[in-house]
C-alpha cells in the first residue's frame, strides 16, 4: 500500500529494518480488521459465531495497544454502541468485550510510566523545541500534516475518494448546488495535489500553496502575522469539511452516512494525534496509514452505494433504463479507473527512485 523506492535499493540490513517498520503498522491492522468481523455480522443483524466472537476480543486488544489505532477504534466502537442503545437493540456481549478491551489500553497508554519516559527520549532526538507549542499549535500540527499529504500532493486514495463523491453525489441528486458542493473537493484536489505540476507552470504563483507545511506546521512565528500565510490553511480545512459534508450526502439522510461521517472523523484524528507526539516526521508517510486505510474502507462503501442510489434520481425514460445505465457506468468506471490507478502509481514510483525518496 507504501510504495517505499528506498526499500528495493537498500542493503539487506536496511531493507530487513524497511519491513520491520510497514509490519509495524500491518499487524496490528490486520488484528482490527480480523476483530470488526463480528461487529460487521451484528450490524447486517446476524448472530456472530461464538468462537469468532472470542477470538475478536485478544485481536482488539492486541490491536488497540498501538496509539493510533486506539484513537481510531475506541471512539468507533463507543459509536457503534451508542447506535446500538438509540435504535432499542441489545448491545452484544463481544461489542462490550472489544469496548472494554480498547478502553483499558487507553487508560494503559496514558498512564504508563514508559510512556513518559519514551516521550522525553523521543523529545531530545527528535523534535528538541516540542516542548514549546501550545495547544493550538499541536492541533494545527496534526492537522495540516495529515491533509497536507492528501489535498496539496499527488496522493490516489484521496482522489479516488473524492471522485466517487463526486459520483455518487451526481447519481443521487440533480440540484446544481449540490454538484458544485461535490465537484469542489475534487477539482482542489487535481489542481493543487494530483496536476499541481501543470497548474504551477501555467499559475505559478500559486506555489505557496504546495509548500505551506514545513517542520513546524503552517502557521508560524515568522508567518503568524501574514494573511498569505492562512489561506492554505482555511482551504485544506475547507476541503475536509466539505468532503465530510459531502460524504453525508451521497449516502443519503440515513444512519449509514451518520457512521460513515464518524468513521471519516476518527480516521484523521488517527493522524492529527501524531501532532502532539515528537515524532511525527520521523515515520514519514507510514503514519498516515490507518487515515489511509479508513479511506480506502468509505470508498469501497461509496462504490457500493453508486448501485443502489435512488432510480429516481437518474435521468432517463425509465427505471429498468436507467438501472442497466447505472450499472454499466460502474463497471465501465471501476475498469477506467484500475487503469488509471496503476499508471499513476507506476509513474509515482519513478518519480520517488529518480529522486532518491527514503521516506
């Protein structure tokens, strides 16, 4: 899923500490995913099998006792009971088990004296002045680097996920308003992130806007004052906010949308987190992997969606018609697509070796 062109050229050594870090990241993915199993099945109202059930809870907690994993899944799954409480349904006993489980790591996290400890080592080699930025400063930290990434670089998960927005969105809807709503995240998205090559050439003033983020985030002590300095900002929050709203519309005025907003929601806070730890450049990309990872999940629920948008809403002399239509424009568009995707990511990885990358 990282596409790393410094692993193939390094040494043994180097590449063997490479996979040590991606599984890093993988095995603890792969626990949560293996522990959401019996949760889909409650959700679709099917009884979980009890030993699957049993095997979930040791996979969550195992899961969970990586930071970033625990702010992703601890309020997901807070979420998924409150749900299960508003809408009069019994809360299984292996949505507790996991709760309690991913709850205990938590409180395990910030009350552990190797924390401490772990986070003044990390301060004094990596990020000497941490200590320095306030509240605000952290929280704008985390933020802009983790939209930084997906608005203002060539990143194929985010534009894919604002393109079956886009989609979804026009399927569903013939308000003008709403499909201007849709196509602005995208077109902000190819302008500045995907094409930023070919519209600094012919807009190059436009550059402070790819090279807003550095080291201490957007908004520094050398910029604080500068109105410039902002409008970066506001727009890579803007983007998100309207990706969020969006997000609600395509998959209609239901609990479904409700989820997905949440699930959008505790996936960048998986990311924005990294800001208030001191090492937040030094795993590069990596930490960008479960924000990531929640994308591809929406994308293919948004994907899913595009068949089962309201008839209604699509032109045409007929429902029969326009369900064939429908139909044929996924399959058309998820072929295109797959291609366009393998050879973006080919040329990214050029670019990376060409350039040496060994993020």
């Amino acid at each position: 899923m990282w596409p790393d062109a410094a692993v193939p050229l390094a040494g043994d050594g180097q590449r063997r500490l490479g996979e040590h870090h991606h599984g890093v990241f993988l095995w603890p993915a792969a626990a949560a995913l293996g522990a959401l199993v019996p949760l889909a099945a409650l959700c679709r109202g099917r009884k979980p099998r009890w030993w699957v059930a049993a095997l979930s809870v040791p996979g969550m907690l195992y899961a969970t006792n990586m930071e970033q994993l625990a702010i992703l899944l601890l309020p997901l799954l807070a979420g998924l009971v409150v749900w299960f409480l508003a809408t009069q349904k019994r809360v299984h006993w292996v949505l507790w088990a996991q709760l309690g489980a991913a709850a205990a790591n938590a409180v395990w996290i910030l009350l552990c004296p190797g924390t401490r400890l772990r986070f003044e080592g990390e301060v004094s080699s990596w990020y000497a002045n941490f200590g320095m930025k306030s509240l605000l400063a952290k929280l704008e930290l985390g933020a802009s680097a983790a939209l930084d990434p997906l608005v203002y670089q060539r990143d194929l998960i985010f534009f894919f996920f604002c393109l079956l927005l886009a989609w979804c969105i026009f399927i569903r809807y013939k308000a003008v308003f709403y499909r201007v709503l849709a196509l602005a995240p995208l077109l902000v998205c190819m302008a500045l992130g995907m094409y930023q090559r070919y519209t600094l050439a012919v807009f190059p003033q436009l550059a402070f806007f790819t090279g807003a983020l550095d080291g201490e985030g957007m908004i520094t002590l050398a910029n604080a004052n500068s109105l410039t300095a902002y409008i970066p900002l506001v727009l890579l929050y803007l983007v998100f906010a309207l990706c969020l709203v969006n997000l609600y519309l395509a998959l209609g005025h239901t609990p479904l949308a409700l989820a997905a907003v949440w699930a959008l929601c505790c996936g960048f806070a998986s990311r924005l987190a990294l800001g208030f730890s001191p090492t937040i450049w030094t795993s590069g990309v990596r930490t960008g992997f479960f924000f990531s990872l929640t994308l591809l999940v929406l994308c293919a629920l948004l994907y899913r969606q595009a068949a089962l948008a309201p008839v209604a809403a699509l032109p045409g002399a007929g429902a029969t018609r326009a369900a064939k239509s429908r139909r044929a424009q996924k399959w058309v568009f998820g072929v295109v697509f797959a291609a366009y995707c393998l050879l973006q990511m080919y040329s990214i990885q050029e670019i990376r070796i060409a350039s040496g990358y060994t993020g």
